[in-house]
C-alpha cells in the first residue's frame, strides 16, 4: 500500500505544533470575533447576553458561542433567541455552533449549530 501525498504543499499545511504565537493569535481572533458578534446584535440580545456569562471560543473546532445562563428564566429567554443569535453568528462562520447551559444541577448544556436552526424553526 503507498503512502499518499499530502493534498496541500507542506507551506500550506498546519503545523505540527502549536506554538504560544498560534495561542495569542486565536485569543485575538475570538476577542475580536466575540466583540464585533455583540456589537452587530440587537438591543434585546445585547441585554439577554449582559445577563449571563458567554464567550466565544475555536478551541474545539468550529466557532462556538457558549453561554452560562445564572437561572432557568434566563435560560428560557436566552433559548427564545436562539434563532437572532444563529443569524447574527452565521455571519462569523457558516458552521458556527451554540452552546447554552443551564445553571447548575438544572440540565444538559443545549448545543445547536447554526446551519441547523432552521430546521427547528418551530421550536424556538
């Protein structure tokens, strides 16, 4: 059996490791995609977001928003607006995912990507 050829030249491959100049470049990234995700929201999901704890993070992949609800009645209004902040997130990345977690001792973290939002438009 042999060995196939990379499909990209060995420049345009990633490297083998990660090096602490790839780390401080991510956090820019996700400081600067987080800040300019706030800013293109509405005054609503501006307030909603305010209220809990969220970021935004590539560090398992895809882009994912992930927010920490404090109660269950922020958890459900945050839920209401899963399909404004997929619209607002798409815009980032087209395989952006959502993550919102309920206070603790409260349930599963709800995960969605944001191609699949539509799909459910009745749930939300």
């Amino acid at each position: 059996m042999s060995k196939r050829k990379p499909f990209l030249p060995p420049d345009d491959m990633p490297p083998a490791e990660r090096t602490e100049v790839d780390g401080m470049l991510r956090r820019e990234l996700e400081q600067s995609t987080t800040r300019s995700f706030y800013e293109a929201c509405d005054r609503i999901t501006q307030t909603l977001l305010s209220m809990c704890q969220w970021y935004m993070t590539t560090n398992f992949g895809p882009l994912m928003l992930i927010i920490q609800c404090p109660d269950m009645p922020t958890f459900w209004n945050i839920m209401s607006d899963i399909s404004q902040l997929g619209n607002r997130l798409k815009r980032f990345a087209n395989h952006a995912k959502i993550r919102v977690c309920p206070p603790p001792d409260n349930g599963a973290p709800f995960e969605i990507r944001v191609d699949e939002i539509s799909l459910y438009r009745d749930w939300f």
